[in-house]
C-alpha cells in the first residue's frame, strides 16, 4: 500500500474563475482515491459552481466564509489539520491574496494556517498570467515553498489561446497524489535546465495495419515530464505509442512512431539538452520488409517475418557525447526493463546494461507477469555510473519520477 492509498485530508480550494466547474473533476480525483476531502470555494467562485455541489461531491460543507460554524473555529483549524492543500483553479486575484498574506475568507485563512504542501493550479487570461504583478506573485508564493504549477497553452474563455488555461485535472490530481506520497518532491532544483524524456513504445510496420510493438502506456515517461516541469525543467518529451496518459502542462510533445524516426528526433534535439531520459521501450528489431500492401491470407503457411536490428540510440548517444557532439555536462539517462533467466536475476542484468550502455544513470525495473509495462505505479533500482545502487521504493510513477530527478540534480551538481 502506498501513501496515496491511506486516507489522506485534502482541501481542494476553488478560485472565482470559469474554470471552477473543471474542479469537479480535481475532488472526484480525491475522493475516488478515499481521501477525505473539504472544499474551499472563495464567494466568486460560487457565482461559476453552486455549493451545492460542491457539498454532494465531497461529502463535506463548502462554506467560503469563516463565520459559518465559529464554535469549530475553521479558519485555522481545517488547514492546520490538512496534508495537502490544491488551489484550482488559482486566480491571479486568489494568487494576489494568498501572496501578500491576506486572510478575507476561509481559503485565505486555511492558506495561512496549513504546514503542509500546497499546490497551485493558475487558470487565468494570457495577459493576466504574464503581467509583473502576477509573475512576481507567482515568484513570492513559490518562495514561501508553495508550488505553481505552470498554466497550459490553449483555448481560454471566448475565441482567444495562449498560457493560462487550467492544467488537466488529472494532471492536477496525479501531482497531488506525489506531494501526499512525499511532501518534498518538487523542489525549483531545475529551473532552465533542457530535459529531453523518451517514453512509450515504438512500432514497426509490417504492412500498412500491423506493427510489431510493445506494451509500454508511457506513463513512466510522461511522470518524468510532469515533475521535471515543476522543478523548473523546459522539458521536451518524444513520445512513442501511448495510452492512458495526457501531456502535462509546459512540456513540448514530438510524437514519433518507430525507433528509427525516435532516434532522429533524440540526435536533432539531444545537443541542445542539458539532459537526456530514455524511459522509453524502443524495438531492438525491426522487420526487414515493410509490405506496401496488406498481406493476404493466401491458404499457405505466411512467410517468416525477417528481422534487423535498429540503432541503439541510448549508446549512440553516449558515444556521441564522447565524440564532442553533446557537451561532457549532458547527462544521459537510461532505463532497463528485466525478467530475471538462467544467466542472472534482474539487477545483475542491469549490472550488465550499465556497463554496456555507459549511461550516468540506469534505472532497472522487473518487468513481465503485470509489472511496469502500462501499470500506475513502480519500484526499481537506480544504478550510477560511480557505483552506487539505490532501492526504489513501490509508489506511483511520479514518485519514482521525483527521485530519479535528484540522482539527475545530484549529477550535474557533482559536474560543477
Ligand atoms: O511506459 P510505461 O507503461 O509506463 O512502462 C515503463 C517502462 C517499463 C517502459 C519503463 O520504465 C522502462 O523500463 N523503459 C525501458 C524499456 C526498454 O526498452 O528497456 P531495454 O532494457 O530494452 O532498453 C534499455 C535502454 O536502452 C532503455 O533506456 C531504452 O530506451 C534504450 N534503447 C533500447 C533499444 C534501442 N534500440 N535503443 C535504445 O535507446
């Protein structure tokens, strides 16, 4: 059982903003996980969502005035007993207050009295987000440990796009689960650092309808994505055949479908990163003919399917960084994903791998009978080029996410 598993309090406060209603989707994400959830909307908030619902959803009362119920004193009492508090969506209005240590209503008073970690979902007009006085607002609250998330880019209220549409609430709600799981997993420790993440499966073509492929969802890789963007990443994620997964807020997305169009992208993108996260499952082969057609049942036992090997791109890149075509700084990420055979059990493969690939970082995980491959949550080790081994414990993928970034963090730190 992980710490997102055990009943948790979760305040979820929601600013006056028409993102409001996309705050249904943020509690049912809590309370589905089994956490006890209270509602915080300011007084603006209610003229987009009724408390109504807001009252159904989590099974609590979601007042936005401290003078409901005094004898409970709730203006310090719901955020002192809270272990996680998420503001979505975050006005700059809500920002403005919770920055300057204003306390008018419930969920500024709950922000001022709450020890734990507190989240910060914006949603909010591009002008607005990118004015001083919020950016500024954003650096303070951040200061204070709070963390911000970064808006995403698109379709806001009325005809215009740009930053500041309201993350996914999944997005939100997965982040949250992190925080409960380890309140500090999302330090600014990469801030402008260029992190270029692989994730998913690769697919290679028979014919026009079958590929051979792999069961890798992706999830490992865009968790990646979605801390490293939190610690201040610019991050860019290549991504193979996925399911199951949105793209976080921030990151840039390149979708490629085999390994030879992945490795094209990897070596055009890689010499301008800082760091380089191979979390996804490439094809070691690919069928020698691709049919232009589809292959026809013909009464005949089919062809043998002829394989070749593709490029390793995760040793190319290692290679290339000695060649002097990425800097010696470039830090160089890889994963493995083990079943254990007669030559030896997983970790000793990764052992193995470490070696043969001459990555910094190698995270090794146990893979068949259900593990890993398109599962919420991991376990590992983390394997370094200067010998250390570290267990990875059972968690969410953000999780194994988060501590695989302070071993990156920890790299470069040593570099310097
Ligand atoms: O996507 P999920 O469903 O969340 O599952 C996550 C995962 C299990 C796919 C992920 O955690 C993982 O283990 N990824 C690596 C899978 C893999 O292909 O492992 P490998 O041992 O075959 O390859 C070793 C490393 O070399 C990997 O970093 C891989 O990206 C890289 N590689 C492999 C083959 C190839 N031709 N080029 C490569 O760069």
């Amino acid at each position: 059982m992980n710490a997102t598993s055990t009943r948790r309090r979760v305040v979820v406060g929601v600013g006056g903003g028409i993102a409001a209603y996309k705050a249904c989707g943020v509690i049912r994400h809590f309370t589905e996980s089994g956490h006890d959830v209270r509602v915080i909307p300011t007084r603006a908030a209610l003229n987009f969502v009724g408390q109504a619902t807001f009252e159904a959803l989590s099974g609590n009362p979601a007042t936005p005035e401290v003078f409901d119920d005094v004898p409970d004193v709730p203006h310090v009492r719901v955020g002192q007993g809270a272990d996680l508090v998420v503001i979505a969506p975050a006005t700059a209005d809500l920002m403005a207050r919770a920055a300057t240590g204003r306390a008018d209503d419930l969920l500024t008073a709950t922000l001022l009295t709450a020890r734990c970690p507190v989240l910060f979902a914006p949603a909010m007009h591009t002008e607005m987000w990118e004015h001083p006085a919020t950016r500024a607002n954003v650096a303070t609250l951040r200061a204070h440990g709070s963390i911000v998330m970064t808006p995403a880019s698109g379709r806001l209220t009325g005809t215009d796009t740009g930053p500041g549409r309201l993350p996914e609430p999944d997005e939100i709600g997965l982040l949250g689960d992190l925080l409960l799981e380890r309140p500090d997993a999302l330090p600014r420790d990469l801030e402008g650092v260029r992190i270029l993440i692989t994730a998913g499966g690769t697919r290679e073509p028979l014919d026009p309808v079958r590929y051979l492929g792999n069961r890798s969802s992706g999830k490992q890789g865009f968790a990646l994505a979605r801390a490293a963007v939190q610690r201040g990443a610019s991050v860019t994620l290549i991504a193979g055949s996925v399911s199951g997964v949105s793209v976080p807020a921030g990151v840039e997305i390149a979708p490629v479908v085999t390994a030879a169009e992945m490795e094209q992208e990897v070596t055009r993108r890689a010499a301008v990163a800082d760091v380089v996260i191979m979390a996804a499952a490439v094809a070691d082969f690919r069928p020698v003919v691709r049919a232009e057609s589809k292959i026809k049942k013909n009464g005949a036992d089919p062809d043998p399917i002829v394989l070749t090997t593709n490029p390793d791109i995760l040793h190319g890149l290692v290679t290339a960084r000695a060649a002097g075509d990425l800097t010696d700084e470039t830090v160089i990420v890889g994963f493995a994903a083990e079943t254990g055979d007669a030559d030896g059990g997983v970790l000793d493969h990764g052992r193995i791998k470490l070696v043969r690939k001459g990555c910094d970082l190698l995270v090794v995980n146990a893979v068949g009978d259900g593990r890993a491959f398109g599962t919420d949550d991991n376990t590992g080790w983390l394997l370094t080029a200067t010998g250390t081994e570290t267990a990875l414990p059972m968690g969410s993928k953000t999780l194994m996410a988060s501590r695989i970034l302070d071993a990156v963090s920890e790299v470069r730190r040593d570099r310097r």
